[in-house]
C-alpha cells in the first residue's frame, strides 16, 4: 500500500505538468531551505548509492538510461 501511494506520488512529481498533476508540491529549493534551518546539511552519494538508485528506478519505472 505503501509503495502504491509514493510510485503515485513519484510520478505526480515527476511526470504529472498542468491539468495532469494531482498535488502542487513545493519547490525543492523551499525544502532544501527548510531542512537546512532544522539543522540539517547536503552530504554527498557515494557512487553505489547512485547505482542502486539507477537500478530501483529502472526495475520500478522501466526505464533504459536513467540520468540522475
């Protein structure tokens, strides 16, 4: 159920422009902004993590190439 709810989600974020999106989300620039007063920071991916993300996304999604 849960993964149900995020793919639908994901692919409003995603996929969903003007008439066909469901939700206004906000911008990442105000979470990036928000979690940053929370105290929080950017660290970066090592290169495994963005492998693994590569892989889940094309195992979810389908997708050949996938450019993140």
């Amino acid at each position: 159920m849960a993964e149900a709810y995020l793919q639908r989600e994901i692919c409003d974020i995603v996929c969903g422009e003007g008439g066909a999106r469901r939700e206004r989300h906000e911008p990442l620039a105000w979470w990036r902004d928000r979690l940053r007063r929370a105290g929080l920071s950017a660290v970066p991916l090592g290169s495994n993590a963005l492998r693994q993300a590569r892989m889940l996304v094309g195992l979810f999604f389908g997708f050949e190439k996938i450019i993140l």
